[in-house]
C-alpha cells in the first residue's frame, strides 16, 4: 500500500517537474493539463494528511472533481473545433459544478466519497473524446496519430474514462458481497498510474511538437 502510494506521488511529481522545465514550449491546453496535474498532486498530498489527522481523505476529492472536470472541459474546448461543440464544453463547466455541489448537499457530504460526480463526469468526458476522435479522422495526416499530442491525451482519457466506472461498479459489487477484492483494487490503482503516465508522455509530445515547429520557422527564415 505505502509503496504504491510512493509511486503515484513519484508519477505525479516527476510529471510535474519536466513539464514546468521549459514551461513556455507548451501550447496553451497542455498548460492547463500540467496545472490540473500540479493540483492533482496537491490534493492527494492532502489527502493523506486528513487520513493520519482525522481519519478521512474523502473532503480534498470533492474539490478535485470539480476542478479536474473545470480543466479537462477547457482542454476540449480549445482542442475541439466545431463551434457548437465548443460552446457545450464551456456550458458544461457551470453545470458540472451545480451538479457536483448538489451531490455534496443531498447524496454524498464531503466527507464521502464523490462517486456520483465522478462517473457523471467520466460519461462527459467519454463524449468530448469522442467528437475530438472524429475531428482527428478528418484533420491531416502530415503527421501520424501517435506523434501527436493530442493523440495521446484524448486515448488516455477515453480509456480511463470508459475502464474505471466499470472497474469501480464491479469493486462495489465484490466488497458489498465480501468477496475478494485485492487484485482488482491492484489493478485500478496501477491503470490509474498508467492514466498518469500517459498524460504525462502527451505533455512530452507537445514540448517537441512545439520545438520542432520553431526549428522549421528558423530554418524558412
């Protein structure tokens, strides 16, 4: 348990660390990627202060939900081009937010665990995705899928948001029931670090998309 936990926070603050190395290369999305990372790793850190001080770490979640859809729907909305598309990427942050404070005042208090507003946002997500998906078919192919940034960022969240609802539904299932839980709890927390990883390669990608694209500026110059 603690060794995992020592890795998540390894993943998350190596991330961290490169991305703000040579910070200015990013484009503007893959900033507020690194930001909702930066975040990500605080309120996991405080987390787990409030689960040695008052026995739960569920308070921090709530608020990173919430942020983590506010930053995951602008990422989308700059990334996705349709006009209307845009438009409900931006509506949906207000709404989100609505959704998930109603959470926290009728179904799940803040010191449980936002389960409702996480696979509501998972569906969100899985949506966005997809439209993006579609607008890469139709974009040029100068430059293959998997060297692109944006490619690795919308695989990952597509696939997470599609793999952990239903990893999350059977483990509930499982320890309602008493049966044995371990291996798939085990394997939600290191497809979690994969999540991580692969967000972090995207942020990568874009450093030498960036790069690659000044060297070609300097050298029509």
């Amino acid at each position: 348990m603690y060794i995992e936990l020592i890795i998540y926070f390894l993943i998350l603050f190596t991330i961290v660390l490169s991305g703000l190395a040579k910070v200015r290369l990013l484009t503007y999305p893959f900033k507020i990627l690194l930001s909702i990372i930066l975040f990500t790793l605080i309120s996991e850190l405080t987390a787990r202060f409030l689960a040695i001080k008052i026995h739960n770490s569920n308070p921090p979640y709530h608020i990173l939900c919430i942020i983590q859809f506010a930053g995951f729907a602008l990422i989308f909305r700059n990334l996705i081009t349709h006009p209307f598309a845009r438009k409900i990427t931006s509506y949906s942050i207000p709404v989100f937010t609505l959704i998930a404070l109603l959470n926290i005042i009728f179904l799940q208090n803040f010191f449980s665990f936002p389960s409702n507003a996480i696979m509501f946002s998972d569906i969100i997500f899985i949506i966005f995705s997809l439209v993006l998906f579609v607008q890469m078919l139709f974009e040029s192919k100068e430059l293959p899928l998997y060297k692109k940034s944006i490619f690795w960022f919308n695989t990952s969240v597509l696939v997470y948001s599609i793999v952990m609802p239903v990893c999350f539904g059977v483990l509930n299932y499982m320890m309602k029931h008493a049966y044995n839980s371990e291996i798939l709890a085990d394997f939600i927390e290191y497809f979690t670090f994969l999540f991580y990883i692969t967000l972090g390669y995207s942020i990568i990608i874009d450093k030498r998309q960036k790069q690659q694209q000044q060297s070609d500026g300097q050298l029509e110059v």
